[in-house]
C-alpha cells in the first residue's frame, strides 16, 4: 500500500467527517434552515458537501438517534419535529417529581439499592465514554430509576418512567449538543451518587434539583430559535 492510499484508508478521518457532518446538519436544523417534515435527500446533501452518500447516512443516523430526523421506509430521512413547550413541560414535571423521590429513597436505601445505582452509574458513565449516541436516554434513565426505586413511591416512579419514555430524544440531543455536555453529565452523577450513597438526602435533593434545571436551559436555549417551535 503506498503513502497516499494509507493516509485516505485512515478510519480516524472516516469518523472526523461523520461528526463534522451531522454537526452541520444538526446546525441547520436547530436553525430551521431544514423544517420539521422536511425531507432529506441524500444526494443533494452529498453533493452539497461534496463527499459520498455513505457519510451522509452515518450522520443522519447519528442524528437519528438524537431524535431529530427520522427514517421513514416510504418517504425516505424526514426532518422530526421538537415541541420547545413540551420539553419545558416535561422537565418541569421531572423537577417536580423527581426531587421528591430522591430525598426519600436516600434515606431508606440500603447497601444492596447502593450497589444496583453503581452499576447503573457505570453503565450509564460508559456509553458516555464511548460516545453510543443511540444509548444515552435509556442509561441515564435507568440510573436515575435506581436512585429513586427505595422510596417505594411505585405511582411516582411509573410517571417518571412515563415521563423517561417522553423525554428520551430531548436528553440525547441536550447532550449532544455541547461537546462538554457528557463529561459534565458524568461528573454530576458521580457527585449524584455519592450524596445518595452518604445518606445525604438534603444534598442529594439539591444536586438532582440543579442537575435536571441546568439540563433543561441548556435544551430550552438550543431550541427556542427555532420557528416552529414557538408553540
């Protein structure tokens, strides 16, 4: 293999140009250059960047998975459309909720609820690592639902559940938006943790409160430019 062939078979540039794409693509979007039910087609978007159609796939199932397109078998990659009122509604109920639960499961967990939230942590912590787009909302989800399940407030856990299944795509995206966005979301689950491990239960109210409300501007000022979003 020559040196030319070698530096074009670099699979590290392979994955540069996917991120790069679904980057500027997610940009268009959120700046409704590209409105929700809009189609997306594959070769006009190759041609415009001047790549192959292959990229052009990854990065629109990357986007995808954040839930701002979708693969619709008889129409082909359709612009998702993202209620701006519905995210605030549903993390405004998750600060509600969820703070309540909390403060009441840590301080009726046991050793084996702190073991279950470790592993869930980890878990979580390693798609984070790993970039698995695809997997954020349903680790981060699961995690929270371990330091929630002591309190034994089954009816609240089943409108958290209900509110996970509705709030899936708006996680991902928040998180994927920022770079730093996973990092930060690690640290604050391990710190998370640690207040519900303690006993801390104060604490643990008051890092869940900041964690869910930081997350939630942080969507609301991505989103909220956005036409037809202002509903």
């Amino acid at each position: 293999m020559d040196s030319t062939s070698s530096r074009f078979s670099d699979p590290i540039q392979k994955i540069t140009i996917v991120d790069t794409l679904a980057r500027r693509i997610r940009k268009r979007i959120l700046h409704n250059e590209f409105t929700a039910g809009e189609q997306l087609r594959q070769e006009a978007l190759a041609d415009a960047y001047g790549v192959s159609r292959m990229p052009i796939r990854e990065a629109l199932r990357q986007l995808e998975a954040e839930g701002l397109v979708i693969f619709n078998p008889h129409k082909g990659v359709i612009v998702s459309a993202m209620s701006l009122a519905e995210a605030e509604e549903l993390f405004d109920l998750r600060l509600l909720i969820e703070p309540d639960l909390i403060t009441r499961s840590t301080r009726m967990a046991t050793p084996k609820d702190h073991r279950a939230a470790r592993k869930a942590l980890d878990i979580c912590n390693d798609t984070y690592d790993n970039g698995d787009i695809t997997h954020w909302g349903e680790t981060n989800s699961a995690f929270h639902e371990c330091l929630y399940r002591p309190a034994g407030r089954t009816r609240s856990l089943g409108l958290v559940q209900s509110l996970n299944a509705n709030i899936d795509r708006y996680v991902r995206l928040q998180l994927s938006l920022d770079d730093q966005a996973p990092e930060q979301a690690h640290r604050e689950h391990d710190a998370l943790f640690q207040r519900f491990q303690s006993g801390d239960a104060d604490g643990a109210r008051a890092a869940l409160t900041t964690h869910i409300a930081v997350a939630r501007q942080k969507l609301i000022d991505a989103l909220q430019d956005r036409v037809e979003l202002e509903d």
